[in-house]
C-alpha cells in the first residue's frame, strides 16, 4: 500500500511540476488567454490556453491566434461530450448507466468504457479497497443532487 502511495505522490508533483512549468513565462509580459467554459460530467469545465504552436512550430500568445485557440478549446467540449456520453452516471443513454440499469445482463459498450473500469479495478485493487468503483449505490443514498435545505426519503 505504500508503494501505491509513494508511486501516486510521484506521479501528483510530476503533474503540478508539468503544470508549473507550462505557466512560467518566457519573458515579457503576460498575455490574455482565450477562455471557454462548459458543463460535462456534472461539473463546470473551464479550458484557458495562453500558447500555442503556429503551423511552422513557434510558440504564440493563444490571443494572436484566438480563432485556433478557439478551434482547440472546441475539440476539448467535443471529447468531453464525447466522454460523458459514455461514462455519466446521471445521463440515463450513457454507457455506465446502461450497465448500472441492466440487472446483471450483457451489455454492449465501447472499449474506452471497458479501459475506464479495468482501470478502476486496478486502483482498487492497488489501494486495496481504498478506491472503490462500486460506490455509486450508496452515495445515491447520501444525494449529493439534492436541492440545498431538501431532505431525502
């Protein structure tokens, strides 16, 4: 377990190092990202780009090249929409939801749906329970959708 630990801590500050990275200037002052938000997988996505690689490989402001930049933030809501009509629990035609309503029969799905809970199974399996894919059912009991002040059943 915590081998698992360590290699997930490792593999966090690799992330915030990436990032941290990507935001550090190259000189001058800087610029004004292009922004767009969107809603997928019950939450709020919001997509910033600052830089972007022109077709001859420079690096520019994503403000001077606003329409690809825009372009780009587009094909992001695109995979998301894409994902989230597998993967959503609360969209009642996606992939999970058909499997959750199925009652133990076949269900046929893509195979990004098929990486998602092999993977899942795999962290649980290294958290040793800790991550647990299965959750779903009591947290419908808890309803974290409930209207704020509302009491469920």
């Amino acid at each position: 377990m915590k081998r698992v630990l360590k290699k997930l801590n490792i593999l966090l500050l690799a992330a915030v190092l990436i990032v941290l990275a990507g935001c550090s200037g190259t000189g001058g002052s800087a610029s004004e990202p292009v922004m767009e938000d969107g809603y997928y997988l019950d939450t709020i996505c919001s997509i910033s780009v600052y830089r972007m690689t022109d077709g001859e490989g420079e690096v520019k402001d994503a403000a001077d090249m606003s329409d690809e930049a825009s372009a780009a933030i587009g094909e992001a809501f695109e995979l998301c929409s894409s994902l989230e009509a597998k993967f959503s629990r609360t969209r009642k035609d996606s992939e999970i939801s058909r499997i959750n309503g199925a009652k133990g029969e076949w269900v046929e799905v893509s195979s990004d749906t098929i990486g998602l809970l092999q993977k899942g199974l795999e962290y649980s399996k290294l958290s040793d329970g800790g991550f647990d894919i299965t959750v779903g059912g009591i947290t419908e009991q808890w309803d974290f959708h409930a209207a704020e002040g509302a009491k469920s059943g």
